[in-house]
C-alpha cells in the first residue's frame, strides 16, 4: 500500500478534457506505484509537499480533508489535526456576521465543477477572513486568495481527490499591475497556453545612464514555472527573485529592446541553476516597447554531455546515492502505516516493517518458505461461502502470489503472537516483483487494519435493522388501535345498538384514539428533542411533587398488573430547576416501563435520594431484566428489549431515548444495571440540585367568576375532509350550539357574510386557497373581522401554532380536537357579554 502523497506525487499528467481542444489543462492523475523492488526509491513526497511555498489542501471527492501541506496551515492558522477527515466546509463556512459572504458558495461550485467536467478550475479572487492571536486577544484579518482546482485520478479513472492549490494577492499595487496586465493577458493567453516551451514578456529596467540593469515580469505561460523554477513571477522584478542573475542576462535583453533586433543563444543562468536556449524579439506595446522570451531549460541536456565527459566519477556518485536511497527507502517502508512484507521466490521473508510487527507482535515467528505458513492464524471475513474458515498455508497472500494470482485483495482477520494474542481485521492486498524477464521472484503485501471500519459498518447494519423493527412495530401499534375503532365503526353503521351500547363504543373510539395520539406525541417529542426545538419552561420544583404526579398517571396500569409499588422519599423537600411537565414525563415513561417488562405481582421502587449537589430518581424493579448488550444500547433511538411474539408490552422503542434527551436537556444523565436476564432492572437518573430549600410561594387561584346565562353560538366548520367536517359540526350541536358545515374556502367567505357566524373552526389544508389565507380573508371583511377562528390542524408543533397566530387566529387546536377544551372555548364565548 503506497500513502496518499506517494501515489499523489507519482503521478502523470494528462489533459482532463481527454484530448479535447477547448482544455489544455493539466491534471493530476493518480498512479499506483510500480511494486518491483529499485535500487533507487522514490523521495520523501510527504516532505516535497510540505516544503512547497504555495498553499495547497487536498480533500476527497466526498469533500472531506485528506491532508494540508505547512504553507496551508501557516496561511490560514489552522493545526493539521482540528481540519484532517472533517467536511470541508464544516472547517471553513463563511463569516456567520457577513449574509453578503460568497465563499463557500463560490468554491462549491468550483469543486462541482471540477467533478462534473473532470477538469481544472481556476476561481477567481475571493475575499476571507482568519482569526490571529494575539498578545491583546483574538482579532481579524481580511484576506484575498484565488485558488486552482484540479482533480486527482484513481487508477480506474474516477476522481479520487482534488486538490486546491491557492495563490495569494494581497497587495494593492500588485491587483492594479494585474488589472492593468489583463487586456495584454488577453491577447496572448492562447500562444502562452498552446506551447511547451516558457514563455513570458520582460519589461527593462534602465538606470540614468541608460544602461539595462533589471526587468519586470508582465506575463507569463503556464509552462514558465516548470521550465525557470520561478514562481509567481509577474510583477516582480528579476533582482527581487534572483539577486545573484548575471548581469549580461540584462545586457542581452536590453539590445534586444534598444535595437529591436530578434536574437537566439545559448547560456546558463547559475542563479536558477539551469541553461536555457533562449529566442528573444521585441514587442511594441501602448506603453513602449516589450522583449518577449521563448525559451526552454536545456539544464537536461548540458548535464547529459558533462556526465559523458565524467562517467567514472558519476558511476561512482551514483552508487552513492543509490546506498542512500536504499537507506531512505528502508526508513519510508519502516515509517509507513501499513504493514508491508517482502518476500522472496520461496516465501521467506525479507523484509517486514514496523506496522507488520505491530499487527502480528513482536514474537512472531519466521518463514523460510510458504509450507511454514502454518504458523500464522487468520481467517477469512469476506463474508463469502468460506468465511470464518481458517486459512491454510498456500491461501495466504503472498503464497497466491508467488503462484502468479493477479491483483489478490483479501479480507481476513488475524490472530497475532501477543500474549494474549489479538485479533484485527485486515485488508491484505500484494503484487509480485519480476525480474528483467519477467519471472516471479518475490512478492510484496500490504496489510490494512480496518477493524475500526468493519466495528463501525457492523453498527450501520445494526442501526438499520432497529429501524426496519422500529417500522414494523410502528405499522403494528397503529394497527391495534385502528382494529377497535372500525370495528366499532361498522357497529354504529348499523343503527342497531342501544344507548348503553353506543356509550360503550364511544369509550371504545376515545380511548384507541387516546392511544394513538399518545403514540404519535411520542414520535413528534423525539422529533422535536433529537433536532433541538424542544424549549423547557424551567421553574424552582419540588421533586417529591414530580414524583407523585408521576405516581398519578402511572398508577392505573400498576394496579391492572399487581404490582407492589414502594416510594421511598426523604422527609423534607427537595429542589431542583425544571420543567415539571418533562420531568413527569422522564418519571412516569420509567414507572411505566418497569410496570410493562415486570411479571404480574412484581415489586417496583421509586426512590429519592441526595448525593452532594445532586438528586438521584430511581426506578427499580423485579421484571425480566437486560442482557449486557442490551445495556449498551438501551438508551439508543428504535432500541427494545426482547418481546413477545404477541408484543403485548406495546411501544415503539423510543422512550428511553426520549427519557435520556430530556434528562440532559436538564444537565442530568441517566444510567441503567441490570444483573441479567430474569434479575431486574435499574434506572437511575441524577439531577443537579438546588442549593435554597426555602418553600416557593404558590398563590391559589380564586374561584371562577359567574358568568351569565349561555346564549347559542354560530359555529361554521371548514374542511374539505366531508366525514371530518360533518363529525366536528355534530359535535358542536351535541354542545348546544349551531353547527353550519363548509367543505370549500370559497363558499365558506360567501356564507360568512350572509350567516355572520360566531366562531370559525378552520381545517389549515384546505384546496385553492389554504386556513392561512382564509383567515386572514375573514380578518378582511367588516363582517367578520370580529369573529373567533381557531385553526384546526393536523401540525402541532409550536411553530405552527406560532404561524396560525401571524394569520389572525385567534386560536390554535391540533387534531383530533381536544373536545373538552373545544367545549369550555365555546362556554367561554357564549358566556361573554
């Protein structure tokens, strides 16, 4: 296995368009290395691209940052540790206090364009800010950058990477030269592109005398860094990037510009350490004359006739430099993050570096050839027909190798030599090393230790059947409700059952429709405390109320089952800040666990206790208890205990998940034991505690006032649902009231101006014209500008109570209507004066 930057850097270049005239850009295309074993090895690429001046960051096509070069870091102020594998844009978003900000913006769609178009894109100047530290505290700097975007190819030629290589541009003087150099860019942009060979135009520089003694950089091609080693060159002088430049470079150059006379030669420049082969001719610009260079570095060539004329000595230079890179080589293999392994025709092994040992241990045992294999444990985890079985000598990697296996990739995990042994999962990939002929005479393997990565795709699949469970069991509670209640459905249907029955079925209706209310206020509080919109209306509590109104509501149930129930309570009160609804509601889901996974005629405990500044609520219970692994995930969102096949118990494994959200909104925590299958079980909850135990002060509201004699409201109800509409108005006759049933928005306006109603009950999903605009249309007439409207809706969340009200409602109700408080919002009205 060969790390990013080693395959980054041995790379070749090709055009990103595949040959296409409009784009000669050249993009980095990534290359495995060749796995023969060279004399000579590569150099230190992680090092090159650390040492480089110009900023550049890498990121996946997933854009999340693979590695950052130190000019970046310094640049941006950033630690290579805080940006490595986060989304990119999670690292950099814009100024949060600047809405005009466009930088993120801008280079995502850079970077889309370079996956989309497979080619380079160059952004234009971008403006950013970054923090600085300083001695008086953390300030602001703005800076501008441009950065060219190009993307980095797989073997298979799919984009692995793109890397962002950027450019700074924070001078004034420098924007205005280039402003002033674009339309001369312009003109010669498709010569400067279109060739090989550097080519840039020279500005001279004369002093009093007239004598040439520098020149300026106005343009430059693509090619002209390759070829000098200069980099940004334009707008800057010669003297400024090479003080030491000959000076009969200048004298050359300014005949040029004097006599206008086109001139080709040869000469060195050991400034820049390179020959060139130079053609230089004169230019006439607005602005006075120019001298265009067309040149190439021959430094190849000239080095080629010095070696022939110093063979000896090179050869031996050169076996010098070879024991070195063997050196370099051996330190590369040994710092590498895999384990890599060399062996030879026979399958001794040759080499082995540091991340092998560390796999298999220090004590692992030799191999002089694949027989002896035998030693080494490890089984297949392809998850194939074969998988679990244990590899025997000749299925290893390297042993297939040797066989002339092509491109072997095998998933297997390992048992090393520690004391006591470990066990990784590992991706074994190899090649064999050929000689000049072509025969195997080795082999070299590479071993990954993704254990990491299986453990977390282990816990994706464990994730996703909870939520296949947690759907099927959501499809079954909705189910039992529904059974009763058409059941009674078709009973009414037939006209048949006496009064005493009609109540019993309408008990029936109310409480399956209780249920699932209660099922989906239990999806919509996980919804609202998971994204954060849960907002706790905390005030100073008595614990001890918290947990009788828990008592209260569960109690029911505890008796339905049997259960012996023992409250233990400290005598005095005890406070703490929260919102009493949430913390009934963390109590109670507890109790009301403990009474479903407990045995008819079990023991439960509810106890309080103080430890320090903190206030335990436990929930014990004698039921059917946890296994371990339960334990580990009984707080994670679709997680259940073992049921029965009959899921008598109900739920839909939520409430626990829901019970911790709240506790730690609270700046709680909750933890559970349990002794195992058939031990019981543990809740245990910690809340911070008040350090004032002086009583609140509650003020007894006063009775009621009297009102009037009730007189008969005008209701009309608005619903396109028609069964929905007719069963609401028969409900507001049944409260004493006149009931006028609208299925359209349209007729409801027309009717409103002729009946005048009281009190409107708008369904919001209405057909043309929604509950929103209808309201505010009925704000807008004289006639019923004074009316009640309650909005009627299937969103009860409080920002859709919050919307019903900037509509002009007067109220908000969430379906199915709460028909007691729907009945005292009607006393309320008729009663009024």
């Amino acid at each position: 296995m060969t790390p990013f930057f080693g395959r980054l850097w041995h790379s070749r270049q090709r055009c990103c368009c595949r040959g296409t005239p409009r784009c000669r850009s050249p993009v980095i295309e990534a290359k495995e290395p060749d796995l023969h074993i060279s004399p000579i090895a590569a150099p230190d690429y992680q090092a090159l691209f650390d040492a480089a001046p110009a900023p550049c960051l890498v990121v996946t096509a997933t854009l999340h940052v693979a590695s950052v070069n130190q000019a970046y870091l310094q640049a941006t102020k950033t630690v290579r540790d805080d940006i490595a594998g986060r989304y990119l844009f999670d690292v950099f978003p814009d100024n949060p206090a600047d809405p005009s900000a466009t930088g993120v913006a801008n280079l995502r769609a850079s970077l889309q364009r370079v996956l989309q178009d497979r080619c380079a894109d160059t952004m234009a100047v971008q403006r950013y800010r970054i923090p600085v530290a300083t001695p008086g505290g953390t300030r602001v700097e703005e800076r501008d950058w441009s950065a060219v975007n190009t993307p980095v190819f797989d073997a298979a030629g799919g984009i692995s990477h793109i890397s962002l290589w950027f450019g700074a541009s924070d001078l004034h003087d420098r924007k205005m030269a280039e402003a002033a150099l674009r339309k001369s860019e312009e003109r010669y942009r498709s010569l400067f592109e279109s060739i090989d060979e550097g080519f840039c135009i020279i500005r001279m520089v004369f002093d009093e005398r007239g004598h040439p003694v520098d020149y300026v950089f106005c343009a430059t091609n693509p090619s002209f860094r390759h070829q000098t080693g200069l980099v940004d060159a334009v707008g800057r002088s010669m003297r400024e990037l090479a003080p030491e430049h000959e000076s009969h470079w200048f004298d050359i150059y300014g005949r040029v510009a004097t006599t206008g006379e086109p001139l080709r030669f040869e000469n060195q420049a050991r400034a820049l350490d390179r020959w060139f082969d130079v053609f230089a001719f004169r230019i006439e610009e607005d602005d006075g004359p120019r001298v265009a260079l067309l040149f190439k570095d021959i430094t190849e060539q000239k080095r080629m006739t010095e070696t022939l004329r110093r063979s000896e000595s090179a050869a031996i230079e050169s076996a010098r430099q070879a024991e070195s890179e063997r050196y370099r080589l051996d330190a590369l293999l040994q710092a590498a993050p895999v384990g890599i392994v060399v062996s030879d025709a026979k399958g001794a092994i040759l080499l082995a570096n540091a991340a092998h040992r560390q796999l298999w241990g220090e004590r692992q045992p030799g191999a002089t050839d694949v027989d002896q294999f035998d030693a080494w444990k490890g089984w297949w985890a392809d998850h194939s027909e074969r998988h679990g079985r244990l590899l025997g000598p000749r299925e290893w990697t390297t042993a297939r190798i040797l066989d002339g296996e092509q491109h072997p990739r095998d998933l297997v995990t390992i048992e090393s030599f520690d004391v006591p042994p470990v066990r990784r999962t590992v991706l074994i990939t190899g090649a064999p090393v050929r000689d000049r002929e072509g025969a195997i005479v080795g082999a070299v393997v590479a071993q990954m230790d993704i254990s990491d990565r299986i453990k977390a795709e282990d816990a994706l699949r464990q994730a996703d059947r909870r939520k296949d469970e947690f759907l099927a069991m959501l499809a079954h509670e909705l189910r039992n409700p529904l059974a009763p209640i058409a059941a009674a459905a078709d009973l009414l249907a037939l006209g048949k059952a006496d009064e005493a029955r009609n109540r019993q079925t309408s008990g029936i209706i109310a409480r399956q429709v209780k249920h699932m209310t209660g099922l989906v206020d239990d999806l919509l509080d996980v919804s609202r405390v998971t994204r954060g919109l849960v907002k706790l209306d905390k005030t100073r509590l008595d614990a001890k109320k918290v947990l009788a109104d828990a008592v209260e509501q569960v109690r029911p149930l505890i008796e339905a089952r049997r259960h012996a129930l023992a409250v233990v309570v400290p005598p005095d009160p005890v406070f703490v800040m929260g919102d009493a609804k949430r913390l009934v509601q963390v109590v109670s889901n507890l109790l009301n666990n403990a009474a479903k996974y407990t045995p008819e005629g079990g023991d439960i405990e509810l106890a309080m206790a103080l430890d320090g500044g903190e206030v335990e609520l436990a929930v014990a219970d004698s039921g059917i208890g946890l296994t371990p692994e339960f334990q580990a995930l009984a707080f994670e969102l679709f997680t259940q205990a073992a049921r029965t096949s009959d899921r008598s118990q109900g739920g839909l494994g939520i409430g626990l998940a829901l019970v911790r959200s709240l506790v730690e909104l609270h700046g709680g925590r909750i933890a559970v034991h349990s002794g195992g299958v058939g031990m019981g079980s543990r809740f245990a909850v910690r809340l911070p505690r008040l350090d004032d135990v002086a009583a609140n002060v509650v003020l007894e509201a006063g009775p009621a006032a009297t009102h009037g004699a009730c007189r008969k409201l005008k209701v009309m109800v608005v619903d396109d649902n028609a069964d929905a509409a007719q069963m609401l108005g028969i409900v507001v006759e049944a409260m004493g009231h006149q009931a006028i049933v609208v299925n359209h928005p349209r007729r409801a306006i027309e009717r409103s101006r002729i009946d005048l109603p009281d009190i409107y009950l708008l369904d919001i999903g209405l057909p043309d014209m929604d509950g929103y605009e209808l309201a505010r249309q009925l704000r807008s007439q004289p006639e019923t500008a004074r009316a009640t409207l309650i909005a009627v809706t299937g969103y009860g969340q409080e920002q859709d109570r919050l919307a019903a009200l900037r509509a002009g409602f007067d109220q908000h109700f969430a379906k199915p209507i709460d028909s007691a408080r729907l009945a005292a919002v009607l006393t309320d009205s008729a009663s009024a004066t």
